[in-house]
C-alpha cells in the first residue's frame, strides 16, 4: 500500500470541506493510503477519513471517534449483518434519518441502541425518501471490509 503526505494547502482544504459535510473538525499532517475506488486518509496517523470520486467524509473509524453532528442514518438491529456483509442499506430496516440528508451526501451508519458508526456511505435518497421499499444508502466503507482489515492488521486502528 502506497502512503502519499498531502501538502499543506490540500490538508487545510479537506479539513474545510469535511467540517461542512459532518460538523467534525480533523486538523493535522494528512497521508493518503489508496485502496482504488475508496481512499483513505490518515490524520496524524489515524484513519479519519474518506475520499470517494473527489469528495471527503469521516470514515467508520473517523465516525465513530469524531462522531459527526450532520447526516446520521440508523438501522435496526436485523440490518446489521447485511451491512456488515457489504450490503447497502435498504429502506425498510431504517428506523431514523438526519432530515438534512439529501440524494448524494455522504452519510454514517448506526445500529438502534448504540451509538458507534457500523458504515459510511452515499444517500441514495432524501431523508424524507428513506421510507417504504428499495435502496437507501450505498455502502462505501464498513466494519469489517478489507479497508477496516488492513487498518488493524496495520495497527492504526484496534479491532
């Protein structure tokens, strides 16, 4: 895995961009580690965060220790080995959605009753929308996938 440091400039446009998109403050040297598709980066060494298709986000391990203000979605407890799984997230298994999620922003995963992040990913649909049948959320970056593997088998972060 190839690990690039960011320039100043791109750290402090990222750091802008990510507080606009979730309410978290990330400051700090940023490395990028790229896993294709999905890349992560690294803020003074800890995986806070996402870019996928030239945006930025919390990751899972950014969510759950940042835990965002903006764009939380919560599934019940029978969608939680399907997400964990890779699947996206269906309609009928959310019991909550940020009404300030529109079609396209990055969102954050989390299980009824507990407070930690389970995924990121992009809405597929308005918080309004998240009801009835079909997809809600495509699944980006989970617990458990091969971007979370690598993080623990590398130590940054604990499983």
């Amino acid at each position: 895995m190839r690990r690039i440091r960011l320039r100043k400039k791109d750290a402090k446009e990222i750091t802008k961009e990510v507080f606009e998109r979730s309410g978290a403050t990330v400051e700090g040297e940023m490395d990028l580690l790229d896993f294709g598709e999905l890349k992560i980066i690294l803020v003074e060494n800890e995986p806070l965060l996402i870019e996928f298709e030239g945006k930025h986000y919390v990751s899972v391990y950014g969510a759950i220790k940042l835990r965002p203000e903006k764009y939380r979605v919560t599934v019940d407890s029978g969608a939680l080995n399907f997400i964990l799984n890779g699947a996206d997230v269906m309609k009928p298994g959310i019991v909550f959605a940020d009404s300030r999620i529109k079609e396209g922003d990055f969102v954050y995963v989390t299980v009824e009753g507990k407070e930690s992040a389970i995924a990121v990913g992009i809405a597929l649909c308005s918080a309004e929308e998240m009801k009835g049948k079909g997809k809600a959320v495509k699944n980006l970056h989970h617990v458990k996938d091969r971007i979370w593997e690598y993080l623990v088998s590398n130590k940054l972060i604990k499983g």
